[in-house]
C-alpha cells in the first residue's frame, strides 16, 4: 500500500503551499539569484560539449577547445557571481523551495493515489 506517499505528499504539498505565503520572495532578488546558476549550467554544458566532441572521429585542436573556453570563462563568471550575489543566491534558493515542495508533493500524492486505485483493482 502507497499511503506513505500520499502522506509525504500532502506534507510536502502543504510545505510549499505555506512557504508562498512568506514575503520573502522579491523579483529583482530571484533574477539576480538565478543568474549565477543558470551561468553555472551552461558552462557545464559547453564543457561537456566541448569534451565529447574531442573524443569523437574529428579529434582536431579546435573542434572542442571553443566550448571548453567559452565554458570555462562562464563558469568563472559564475562562481564570481555567485561570491559577489551570495545573498541573491540563497534568496533565490529559499524563495524556489516552497515552488519545488508544492511539485514533489503533487507529484507523490498522485503516485500514491495511483497505486492505490492499481492495488485495490
């Protein structure tokens, strides 16, 4: 029986749900603060882009080394940002949480209902 995820479901959905209502979600800070990690994901990325097409059949000196540059300079731009914006950062963290809880814990409920109407069938 699945009543465990409807259980932590609903406590994760209404985590979430309790955590919108927290003024402390700012606009310009979420912007701020999603900067740094989208820059960290993309340099990732292009480094990994970079990587694989060096150990593909073109092996020359520039198929990769683009990507790896241009990874390389985002993640030192984000690791910049995310010293220089911390506080961005961890608003953007905390702000995304509540956002985060209310998906898990929908997502758990249905999956717990779902066993269950599968279970009692």
């Amino acid at each position: 029986m699945r009543t465990r995820h409807i259980i932590a479901g609903t406590v994760a959905l209404g985590l979430g749900l309790a955590g919108i209502y927290d003024e402390y979600f700012v606009v310009v800070e979420f912007l701020k603060g999603i900067a740094q990690p989208l820059t960290a994901l993309a340099g990732i990325i292009a480094v990994i882009s970079g990587i694989s097409r060096r150990k593909g059949p073109d092996r020359r000196l520039g198929s990769g080394t683009v990507h790896i540059v241009f990874g390389l300079v985002l993640l030192g731009v984000a690791v910049y940002g995310f010293y220089d914006e911390y506080y961005a950062v961890m608003d953007f963290i905390k702000g995304s949480l509540p956002i985060v809880l209310i998906g898990v814990g929908t997502v758990a409920v249905f999956s717990g209902i779902n066993r269950l109407r599968v279970t009692n069938s």
